[in-house]
C-alpha cells in the first residue's frame, strides 16, 4: 500500500522526547504525567493527610488562648468520631468495589473509569487523616481537665468536610454506572490522545514524498524484565543516546502490546544504543493505560458493543450507541496525518521510530470485529452502513478502500438478512444510507 502522507513528528512523542533539554524552553509539557507518578503522588496525598492530622492533633489541645471545653466529654467525641471515620473509608471501598464490578460485567473489564479517579484516593487520604486528627487529639485532651474549643470546632468542619466528599464519590459513583457518561468519558479521553498524538493531515491529493531510507541494522534489543503491558513511553534519555550516536531505534512493540522475557523489544539501526537506554524508555504495567494509547478508546467502545451484541446480553440499542461514540473517534482520525511514528532530535534527524495503529487497525476494532455478532441485527447494520458512508465523505481518498470493502460486507449482509426474512423469497430493497436514525 502507498503511503498516504509523510512521516511527520507526533507533537505528544516529539515534547516526550525533548522535555528538559534546553532547546524544549517555551515549548507545551506533556498534560499528562506517568501513571507511575500519579500513584506517587496519591501516596503522598495519604501520608501528607495523616501527617496534617498528627500535627494538628498535638497542636490544638494545647492552646491556652480563647474559649474552652471540658476535656472529658471531648475525648469521648473525638474517639466516636475517630471510630466513624473508619466507616467512611469502608464506604470509599464499598462504592469502589461494587462500581468496578458492575463497570466490568456491563461495559468491559478493561474499564477503569472509577477506579481510578482522584476523587476515590483523594477521600480516603482526607479520611486518614481525619481519624488521625480525631484519635491523636483525644489522647492529648485526656491530659488536662480544659481544652480549646479550636479542637471540637476542626473535628466537626473536617467531618462535614468528609460528608460532602463522599456525596460527591456517591454521584460520582452513580455515573459511573451510566452509558452515556461511560461513553463520553471513553471518547473524551479518546480525543485527547488523538489530539496530542497526531497532526492535522495533509489536503486530499497532496504529493507523499518517499521516507528516507533505515540505516543498516547493528543489533535487535530483547526485554529484560518481566511480563506486562507497555503502558506508556519516556523517549528523551533515548533520543540523546541516539543522537550522540548517529543510531535508529526502531520499537517492534508499542504502546498496550504485551511484554513478555526476551522478546524482541527494538531493533538498533546505525549507531549503538546500550540496551538498558532502549528498556529504560519503555513503562511497563498490569493493563493498558490511555495516557499514550489513542486504539485504548476505541478498544473500549468496541468491547462494549460486542458486549450487547453477545446472547447473554441481547440489547443492540447499546451497541448502536457505542457505535455513534466511535464515529467520533474515527472522524477526528480521518482527517489527521497517521504516520508520525519518526521521533526525532534537536536536529530534526529521527532518532527513534515507534509502532503506531494504521488507519485499517482502527477500522478493523471499531467496525470490522462487530461485524460477526451484527450480522443477525439490522439495527446495528444500518448504524454501521451510514457509519461508513460518513467516513468516505470525511476522509481523504487514499483511506476510501478499506472504508469501501468494509461497506461491501455490511451491505451484503443486510441484503442476506432481508432475503432470509422476505416471506416469498424476494429481497427486500435496501433503506438509503442516510435513512431515518435506527
């Protein structure tokens, strides 16, 4: 197949690559951090929160200045409430474990909107902090016979403090439970890696300029760790190395591929890259991340149709809807260039070249593998037919004859059906593609 544009640099890959080097001053950083921070961070958050509450549990019963409680029936207060906090976090898990449940047997069990939103760490941290607050400062109060009333009043604004926060897991929990934010939040974070992954494409009909040919190969990199996923990647350390060198790294594996021993990681072109350089790039977890993943989104939107596609399920409205979702997806891919794969340096020489899904990838999970199961249910079929339609009209002309196949065999399939349900044998006449919404 032709290449339908030049390979181009991926802005997201290309601020990965040069973030902290002194010719990236003035330039966006990425908006997203690894996930390996994030869950940093939210240890931190806890320890800061328990922190917070020691310090002021040693700090407020000791004031000697303004108005004062009996200590003895304070202790008793702070020690209940400290004890009812401890119910507060077990909500936290309650919401998070039904939710995840119920998200994984509806939609996917890849899904982890709630599970992985701030607001869930983000409470239990407060709420640590909290019953140490509550805890440290009853044992201090049991000391002397008047405590400040600075100590009663932070227990009760932190408890309603703590009250609307888990309002707020609660409606957000609710959410989590619903189609349409699920789909929306999927396609939202869909469009983002999209927007940051790939440039605007090329005019229909522009001139493709053939890519500069690969150095020789020197030697293929294997992974040295253990099994997993390849979540995300940290190209800067591996753009110098390859920089100094005059070399070409070139991923055979990319973003949410498996990672399993010695597998063949990356072939080195040109110059030598150490092999620790090239796996040090490379973030390694249990599941896919959508941090760098834009086929996670439409992965999921397909899941989920193939889901209320199967018999257990049998509701094809959902699938319908998951398919509108994805259309979104595929327009805001059908007019961006694919080929940004080339990372390249300061100099504008590419320096590392990384595996990214092609325009029949994302038509293959979006469309293609719903075809089996949407083969019985015209509903969907038509959704599918005015789908493709759509995508010829939005997309460039070099991306037309996978849309063109596709279309073929869902039309072939729709006249299948109603030659099957035609009581005298005839056909049936097809519905226009830009009929009445099913």
């Amino acid at each position: 197949m032709v290449p339908e544009e030049v390979p181009r640099v991926s802005p997201l890959l290309h601020r990965a690559a040069t973030a902290g080097s002194p010719s990236a001053a003035g330039r966006p950083r990425p908006r997203r951090l690894l996930r390996s921070r994030r869950r940093l961070r939210a240890g931190l958050l806890q320890l800061l929160c328990a922190a917070a509450g020691l310090g002021l549990g040693l700090t407020l019963p000791r004031l000697r200045r303004g108005p004062t409680v009996d200590s003895g029936r304070l202790a008793e207060l702070l020690f209940t409430l400290g004890i009812g906090v401890t119910g507060l976090v077990s909500v936290v898990f309650a919401l998070l474990f039904g939710v995840v449940q119920w998200s994984a047997t509806s939609f996917s069990p890849r899904l982890g909107l709630f599970r992985g939103d701030p607001l869930v760490w983000r409470t239990y941290a407060f709420s640590v902090g909290l019953f140490v607050f509550c805890t440290t400062a009853g044992l201090v109060s049991g000391n002397g016979d008047r405590v400040s009333l600075a100590v009663p009043v932070t227990a009760v604004l932190g408890l309603l403090a703590a009250l609307a926060l888990i309002r707020a897991l609660q409606n957000r929990a609710f959410l989590s439970l619903q189609l349409a934010e699920v789909l929306e939040v999927v396609s939202a974070r869909g469009r983002v890696v999209i927007g940051d992954l790939y440039r605007p494409g090329p005019a229909a009909g522009e001139a493709v300029p053939v890519a500069p040919p690969v150095p020789p190969i020197r030697r293929t990199v294997r992974w040295g760790g253990g099994p997993g996923v390849v979540q995300q990647l940290a190209l800067r350390h591996l753009v110098e190395a390859a920089s100094r060198t005059d070399a070409l790294v070139v991923f055979r594996i990319g973003v949410g591929d498996r990672l399993d021993e010695a597998v063949a990681l990356a072939d080195v072109h040109g110059g030598d890259v150490p092999d620790r350089v090239v796996q040090a790039a490379v973030f390694r977890g249990r599941e896919r991340s959508s941090d760098q993943d834009p086929m996670l989104a439409v992965r999921l939107l397909a899941d989920i149709g193939l889901r209320a596609l199967s018999p257990a399920v049998n509701d094809p409205a959902t699938a319908v809807d998951a398919i509108d979702a994805a259309e979104g997806l595929l327009r805001a891919l059908a007019g961006r260039s694919l080929q940004v794969a080339d990372v390249t340096d300061a100099a504008g020489e590419s320096r590392v070249r990384l595996v990214l899904p092609s325009w029949e990838d994302y038509l293959r999970t979006a469309i293609e593998d719903l075809l089996p199961p949407a083969a019985p249910v015209p509903m969907v079929l038509r959704r599918l037919d005015r789908l493709l339609g759509d995508l010829l009209e939005a997309s460039p002309a070099s991306r037309h004859p996978p849309l063109l196949l596709l279309r073929g065999r869902v039309t072939a399939l729709l006249a299948a059906g109603r030659q099957a349900a035609a009581p005298d044998g005839r056909p049936v006449p097809l519905p226009a593609a830009g009929g009445p919404r099913p």
